[in-house]
C-alpha cells in the first residue's frame, strides 16, 4: 500500500466505528478529519464527497464482515458445520459497540435512494447469497434433505439473526441470543430430521 | 373529546404518518405546525417538548397498531386462526407509506436512552407479550402441543416479521412476504406437527 492507500484505509477504518454507532450519516467530515489528525480538504481528497465516503465506509463494513464472519467459517468443513459457524460469528459479529452496522444502516438507508443504499444492498444480497450457498452445499454434502430451499432457509436465518439483534440490544432481553441458536437448531433440525426420513 | 383534546388527536395523527416515513427524530416542529395552520408556540402547548411529542407519537402507533392488528384478530376464534390473523394484520401493517413505525424506530432510538425509547420498548413488549399469549391460547385449545415454548414461538414469529419487512422493503425481493407466510405456516407445522406425534 501507498502512503495515501495506508491514510484511506486507516480513515475508513475509523469511519466506519462511528458509522456503526451513528449511522452512515451521521459521519461528520469535520469530527473524522480531528480524530486522524487531517484538514477537512485533506480528509476529502480521499473520497471526493459526503457521499462517496460513504459508500466507502459500505464496503469497508463488508470488507470487515468477510473477515470476521466468512473466511473463519470457509475453513470449517462443507455442510452443516460451514453453516453453524456462519451463523455464530456473525451473532458475534452484531455484538460490537454500537450492534451490526448492516442492521442500523438498513433503517437509515431504507427510504434515502442513492449509491449508499445500492453498496448496502449489494452487500447484503452477497450475504444472503453466501448463507443461501452454504445450505446448497448442506444439501449436496447430504447433510441436509434435498427439497430444503436454500432461499428460504437463507430467509429464516436472517430473520433470526434480526430478532436476536432486536431482542438483544433494543430490547435488552438476557434470553435474547439463546433464543436465536435455539431457533438456528430447530431450522437446522427440520432440515435434517426431513432428511433421515426420506432417505 | 374537548376541541383541544381534537386538536391534539388530529395532531398525532399525522404526527404519526410523518415519523413513519422521516423518523421520529426527523419530526420537525415547525413542519407539523404549517401543516395543521397552526403557530409553532400554540403546537407546543399541545406537548410541552419536542420529547414529549415524540413519547407521544410512540403512544399513538401503539393506538393505531391495536386498533388495526390487535383488534380484528381478538374477533377471531381463539388459539390458531387468532394467531394466523394477528400474523396477517401484522404483515399488512409494514405494508404502510414508510414502512413499520416500529421497525424504524427501533433502530432509531437503539443508542438514545430517554423516554422515547422507553415508550417503544413498552409497546413492543406488549406485542411480544399479545403474540406469546395467542400462542399459549393455542396450546390451551389443544391447537400445539404442550411443550410449545409460548415466549420462543413470539420470538421466532418476531424476526419473521423483521426478515419479511427486510427483504421487502430494502431488498425490494417480489417473494418476501411469501417468505414470511411460510415460514410461518412452517412454524406452526411444527408446533402442530408434534401434537399429533404426541397425542
């Protein structure tokens, strides 16, 4: 990396902290040019725009996400236990300072057309895909039976993983990360207990 | 109703149908005032605070929600086909100009202690606590079986709901809600499906 791809990296980095806690737009240029030490101008030479920052701080959030969530659990083997540690690091993953950035961004960006909300759909839809991928290979590792949808399963545990996260942080429910691993096992057991009985 | 009292409902109404679209922290004062043709100063005696306000927008989409969702269903028979209509009542509700108001809200007022968000995590228990007690209702009319966790299956439909409002709204996925239908309709399937393993 370059000097300047090292500064853009190590902006992006802090943007996308802040970001977490509050929210995509509420970065502020000026607060993030004090934290590393930056003029305003020098900060925007490096994204252009409001708007092209935050993009930047998207796909930085994804480029963090695959780290954190993805290659761990594509060193697991195929199947049932690739899919499981997917679906526990990223309950780590909501845990942070501030819960999942996705999750937050998702509100803020609902109702806000524009190049953020079409990085944040993109990296969502990757996500959804890469959960969706790894039930295919559940089913073609025999894992799993084969009229499972992995669409659908991708759905549900998506939905789990919101109702944990809500239950969690806005809720403050104790039970609330319990619940969803509990309801991981059910969806993951269905899959299964279909499967020993048609075969 | 008093004429003030008129005033004050007319005002959360549409109080309510802003803050669905721009947030409750995006309610302006001013804008409110315009619309209703009234001064900013005689909208405030109305509430007293702009935190006011909000606890009481919060309020009002709880009115609306048991008046939409919550009562036509409690007409229904109880146990399942409650059950199945708070679902249905629930999923037309995201369908709004804006989407959920408690979707939105929740991510909103995650990291901002204080009233407002106090009142949201009333309102949303209450109807974690409805969807439980419909599903322990089932149970009782002999609908699910005896080990139906009642507080797991309002967890469960909960992120169900959060999944389909997701992927409808954000993703904008035509299936979404067919998603959700079956997932729940799966649900049930199995707090049934066991019943007639067990009976």
């Amino acid at each position: 990396m370059t000097k300047g791809e090292e500064t853009r990296q190590a902006i992006l980095a802090r943007a996308f902290e802040l970001a977490t806690v509050v929210g995509v737009s509420g970065l502020s240029i000026g607060r993030l040019a004090e934290e590393m030490k930056l003029s305003k101008s020098g900060l925007f030479a490096h994204f252009g725009s409001k708007e092209a920052l935050e993009v930047a701080v998207v796909e930085e959030a994804s480029r963090q996400f695959v780290q954190d969530v993805m290659v761990p659990a594509l060193r697991k083997p195929r199947g049932e236990p690739r899919l499981r540690a997917l679906f526990d690091r990223w309950l780590q993953w909501g845990q942070r300072p501030g819960g999942c950035f996705f999750v937050g961004a998702t509100a803020e960006l609902d109702d806000r057309p524009g190049p953020p909300r079409d990085a944040l759909v993109r990296a969502i839809k990757d996500w959804v895909d890469e959960l969706a991928k790894a039930t295919r290979i559940a089913v073609s590792e025999g894992h799993f039976r084969d009229d499972v949808d992995p669409d659908q399963f991708a759905f549900e545990t998506y939905g789990l993983m919101l109702g944990g996260h809500t239950f969690s942080r806005f809720l403050r429910e104790p039970k609330a990360l319990d619940r969803a691993r509990s309801a991981f096992e059910a969806l993951i057991a269905t899959a299964r207990a279909s499967a020993s009985r048609t075969k």
